[in-house]
C-alpha cells in the first residue's frame, strides 16, 4: 500500500530544474523480468505493481501534475488468457488496497481507452475509483487500459465527421485543435515527457497525436526494477534538455 509521502531516495531533481507537467510512461518488462529469473510472468506483472506505485509516489511528491500509464493494449489481447485474467485481478487488487491512499494524496484517477470490454468486475472497479477520486483536485493519474492510438485517431475523425455531415462545423474547422478535442485525453495537456522501459525504443501504439513534441526518454531497466530514483533520473534528463518546438532559441 501507499504509505504517505515516500522518502527522499536516489538522485533528486537538480535545483531549478523543470518539472514536466504532463509524463507519461510505457510500463515494459514485466513478462522477461519474470522469465529471466524462472518465475511465471504473472509474478512479473505483479512485481512491477510496485514500481508503478514508486512512480504515482515520486511523481506526485515532486508536483508533476498529470501522469499517464499504458496498463493495456488493445494488442494485448493476444496474450494467454490465463494472464490477461490475472491483470484484470492485479487491476482490481490495487485500487481495492491502495484507493484510499490515492484519495489521501489528492490524486484524481481517470482511464482513457475502451474499457466496456473488460471483465464487468473490472467495470465496477474503475467506476468506483473515477467516483471516490473525483472531487480531487492534485495529481490526476490516466491508466491507458484497452488502448490503441490508432484507433483512438479513427474515433476522433468519425465523430469530427459526423459533425460536418450534420452541418454543425464546416470542414474548415478541422484543425489540430479539434482533432485534440476530440481524443479521451480532450481538456488535458500534451505529454511534456514519455518515459520507456525495457530498452526497446518505440512507442507501441501509445499517444501518437498527443507525443508529436514530447521528448522521449528510454531505460535499458525493466519495468519492475524501474524505481523512484530512476524516474527522477528521467525528470533530471528532461530539466537538462533545450525544448525548441521547431524554432531556434
């Protein structure tokens, strides 16, 4: 469970850094870390449970105001059932034991993806959450659960034209901003930071309107021995970089 505000640990922001307001994290590795020590991968998925808390921890203790989390793919269905099963249980065990914490924390919890097609357990479990987090004003933590950019990109454009057949915008309307409108993460900043671990460097489907000037950062570490430390080492990394958004500084 969380246990308050997490100590101080590792490599800290280096003063006057930046700290990003939006990260967002591709959680990566459960399954190798699992297999490289001769363990079933179910044990990996739920080793790297503590490392996402590590991370809502650090983030929250250093004011990054919003956070998101790729927790499911709309590719991982093709994983064995027995373990899409047991992510859905992880899924409900952590907000079942830790809510409570995350409304102490003033953490808002919010899930951007199809989730009408998970286990109605599941359902249940993710509306109890949104509601008790709800009136929370602090850090607002996404979990990405059944998602796939692609399809999120589909959506927004069917619905835009839906729009412009019923003559409520003309087709000159469409602009970025409309499209963003239109995505689960509408009223919410861009990612300022996206964070990969396992080393494998691609983004998997993940936020691929939303990341076009995000700076990327990614870890050789395997999701669950990713820890506060190594997140603040990202956040520090960030600090350090110039962003130019295409312009000259």
């Amino acid at each position: 469970m969380f246990k308050g505000k997490a100590r101080s640990v590792g490599p800290q922001i280096s003063e006057g850094m930046p700290v990003p307001q939006h990260v967002a994290v591709i959680m990566d590795g459960n399954g190798r870390w699992a297999t490289v020590r001769g363990l079933p991968r179910m044990a990996g998925h739920h080793a790297g449970m503590g490392s996402m808390k590590d991370v809502i921890r650090a983030a929250d203790d250093v004011g990054v105001k919003f956070l998101t989390m790729y927790a499911f793919s709309t590719e991982n269905w093709k994983r064995p059932r027995q373990e899409i099963q047991y992510l859905w249980q992880l899924l409900e065990e952590f907000f079942r034991r830790d809510i409570k914490e995350l409304v102490d924390r003033n953490v808002q919890i919010r899930f951007i993806g199809d989730t009408t097609h998970l286990p109605l357990a599941s359902q249940k479990t993710i509306e109890r959450a949104k509601e008790m987090t709800r009136p929370n004003t602090g850090m607002v933590v996404q979990f990405a659960l059944n998602y796939g950019s692609r399809l999120e990109i589909i959506e927004a454009i069917k619905a835009i034209v839906k729009r412009v057949e019923t003559g409520e915008i003309s087709s000159d309307d469409i602009d970025a901003s409309l499209l963003s409108s239109h995505l689960s993460t509408a009223g919410i900043p861009d990612p300022d930071l996206l964070i990969r671990t396992s080393g494998d460097q691609r983004i998997s489907n993940f936020l691929l309107w939303q990341i076009a000037y995000s700076e990327l950062y990614f870890c050789d570490k395997l999701w669950p021995e990713f820890q506060r430390e190594d997140f603040l080492a990202a956040l520090d990394s960030y600090g350090r970089r110039e962003r130019r958004f295409g312009g000259l500084k």
